[in-house]
C-alpha cells in the first residue's frame, strides 16, 4: 500500500525480537531488566547511540542510525580501514568512561560458564574433542585479573555503524557493564582478523594479542551452544566454528 511503512523482522529468537518499521527499530524483549540495562548505558555511554523515541514494555522505540554497519561475522567487511580505526577510537572513549554502577561477570562466573559449554560440545558431539581442548587451552589468557571499564559487553560488527569513514553510532547496549576492555575489542574484530591492526591503531593503546586471541576463542566456545539453540548456524563459512578452527 502506498504511504504505509514495511515492517521488516531484523532479528527474532525465543528470547526477543526487532523489527524495524521505516525509520525505527522496535526492540521487543520478554526480559526487561536487560531493557533497564539498555537505556541507562545509552544515556551514560559518550559516543553515539540511537535515539529513543518511546518505550512502553515489552516495547522498546529506537530511531534508526545514518550509515550502515561496519560489516557481518562471515562475510567481507566493505568498510575502510580508516573506518575501523574510527571504531577502534569510539571503543577507547567509552572504555575511559566513568563506570556503569552495575558489575559484570567475575572470572570464576565466566571460567564456570565456560566449562559448561565445553562439557556440551563434548557430550553432544559438536565438535571435535581435540579442538574443543586446544581453544580452552587458548582461551585460559583471558581468564586473568583486568581493571574494569565501562564495557558494551555485545560489540559484534553488525551493532556499529559508520558513514564514510565515522561512526554514526553504537548498538545493542542490554551486555553492558563493568568488564574487560579487551574483550569489546576481541569481540569487535571476531572473525575479522585482518582489520585488528586498523582498530587498535584508533584505540592507541598496547594491547596483549594473546589476550584478543583468547577471547576469540572462548567467546566462539561460549557462542556455539546458543546459537544451535536460537535457530542460528555457527559452522557457516567465517563463523564461530571458523574462529575455533583458525587456533589449531
């Protein structure tokens, strides 16, 4: 119908689900903690976030960002490198930030979680045993004591965007918390491995390599079971299963 906005699914699982309807996304979430968490981080984080336009439980209103995103785990990203820096600039913003008032995950939570992912993938058969252990092996260097900073906590290249070579804003801010900073980065550059360079080079700090590549792996570790689960598919070409089979 002419004059009548298209209402496209974005993203749906049994957990929540956003549509986007001409220019605004609708974030529909049976769990409104994680919405609290949401629009207290936006409002506290200094670099660009969408605007809210209403909210109205289950229902969360947000206008669309200008540009697009930096790209999509498993396929080629099309933005410049100049474009990732950016990214890695906005990064270093928040993570010098004051905190969120609210903890994440501690190590034990994390280390625990992580062993309970890799008994699954063993007991079911999901992957082969010999690389469930190398990338737990791989994935010990993160579980080591770091100074909290205001971390997005979900920093998947889908949920950044840039127009041109700057970053329009960031999304999907329900992981936020106090946590470590490299795990944003590893998180921002997970399966995107060539472009690490450009954004530690707009970040500006030295960072431990071994850590990123410890969180690439636990972080695709702890992913595989959730994404069977939702309807997702982590062994399609540059996916998690990918990232896992790269450390051997």
């Amino acid at each position: 119908m002419p004059g009548v906005a298209e209402v496209k699914v974005v993203v749906a699982h049994h957990e929540c689900a956003t549509l986007r309807v001409g220019d605004v996304f609708l974030k529909i979430d049976s769990d409104q903690a994680r919405t609290d968490v949401e629009v207290e981080a936006m409002a506290m984080a200094p670099i660009p976030t969408p605007e809210i336009r209403w909210r109205k439980p289950p229902v969360l209103a947000l206008a669309a960002l200008p540009g697009t995103a930096l790209g999509r785990l498993g396929e080629p990203s099309t933005a410049s490198p100049a474009a990732w820096a950016a990214a890695g600039a906005a990064v270093r913003m928040l993570h010098d930030a004051p905190l969120p008032p609210w903890p994440g995950r501690s190590h034990g939570e994390i280390a625990a979680q992580l062993d309970g992912e890799c008994e699954w993938l063993l007991a079911n058969g999901v992957l082969p045993a010999e690389l469930i252990t190398r990338n737990r092996e791989v994935a010990e260097a993160a579980l080591r004591p770091w100074t909290p900073v205001f971390t997005h906590g979900d920093l998947q290249i889908s949920h950044v965007f840039a127009d041109g070579d700057q970053i329009t804003g960031v999304l999907d801010w329900t992981e936020a918390a106090q946590g470590d900073a490299l795990f944003d980065l590893a998180t921002l550059t997970l399966g995107h491995e060539e472009h690490l360079d450009d954004v530690l080079a707009g970040y500006g700090a030295d960072v431990d390599l071994d850590v990123i590549r410890a969180w690439w792996s636990l972080r695709s570790l702890r992913g595989v079971r959730w994404l069977i689960e939702h309807g997702f598919d982590p062994a399609l070409p540059g996916c998690e299963i990918d990232v896992l089979k790269s450390r051997m």
